[in-house]
C-alpha cells in the first residue's frame, strides 16, 4: 500500500498531508502545518526542511507530490515561495522519494473536477474523499489534496499502462517517464 507525502510550499506556513492508498481508495493518515518564524528567510528554510526530514522519518511515505510554484504579482513573493518549495524538494530528495510535481489547477481538477475551484471547495472535497470528520486547516487540506492529486494521476497512469500492456513507473509532471 504506497503511502503519499503531499506537500504545499510556503516560506510562512508549508503544508503537509500523508494518505495511503490502496487501488482507489484513499486513507488519511495525518496532516499538519510547519509554522516558520523571524523575518530571515535562511533559518525558515532550514525548519521546513529539517521538519519535513523529521515528518518522512517518522512516516516513511513511499512517494511526494508538490505543488509547483505560480507566478504572484509580486516577484519577491514567488522568489521565496520558490525557495520554500526548494527546502521541501530537498527533504524528499534526502530521502530517496520519487518527487512529482502538480500546477494548482491540476489538483483542483483532480479534486473537485474543475481546474477554478475555489479553497473552499477543495477544503470539503478533501474532508469528503478521506471521511474526515472536519475541514482540515487550509494548507494541510491542500497539501492532502496535492496528495490526492498524484493518487487519482499514479492511478490512472497504471490503468492506461495495463491497458496497453506497460507497466508505468515513474509518472511525474503530468508526462510519462
């Protein structure tokens, strides 16, 4: 049963969520926030990185699925949330995880079945697929939908190499690998 370590970047507050999958059915495992203080983003990098190593330890996912960085009006804000991403990357690179990479629009779809759902929506479609007894906080529900993303993506990828008579290994950023 492959367990998944979704993750949503930010340099204040970075997302985690963990769900085991077994064919189509998804289970929650756990889901948090990694907090960041000061106003120097090095040591915030440092504890997103050092708490997501401490987060795969303790859970041992088997894959991580991120979402990828979008473009802010600000530049500064896209720089650090790129950083931020970068520290998480690291952290399942550390630890030997396939690492696949989701827009935000992929995981709304995934999710919801439309790429312009709001946060809302995603937030009750999470709680509603892992039979969650309440809303998850905002970036723990994302980071489980990032999680659910790649679930329902793996899925289907293995369903259409089946068909085919291919064993698909490896599918990341939406392309074959």
């Amino acid at each position: 049963m492959p367990r998944i370590l979704g993750v949503d970047p930010g340099s204040r507050i970075t997302g985690y969520g963990l769900v085991d999958v077994e064919g189509r059915e998804e289970r929650f495992v756990d889901c948090g926030s990694i907090f960041t203080e000061g106003e120097h983003l090095p040591p915030r990098l440092k504890t997103i990185f050092e708490s997501l190593t401490a987060i795969i330890e303790e859970y041992r996912p088997d894959q991580m699925a991120i979402e990828q960085v979008f473009m802010h009006r600000n530049a500064n804000s896209a720089l650090k949330l790129g950083q931020a991403r970068g520290a998480a990357i690291c952290a399942g690179v550390m630890a030997q995880l396939p690492i696949s990479e989701y827009t935000p629009t992929q995981v709304k779809q995934a999710v919801v079945g439309k790429g312009g759902a709001d946060k809302a929506q995603v937030q009750q479609m999470v709680r509603m697929l892992l039979k969650l007894p309440e809303v998850a906080a905002e970036d723990a529900s994302d980071a489980l939908a990032i999680a659910l993303c790649h679930a329902h993506a793996s899925a289907t990828a293995n369903q259409i190499g089946a068909q085919a008579g291919v064993v698909m290994k490896g599918f990341r950023r939406g392309r074959f690998r």
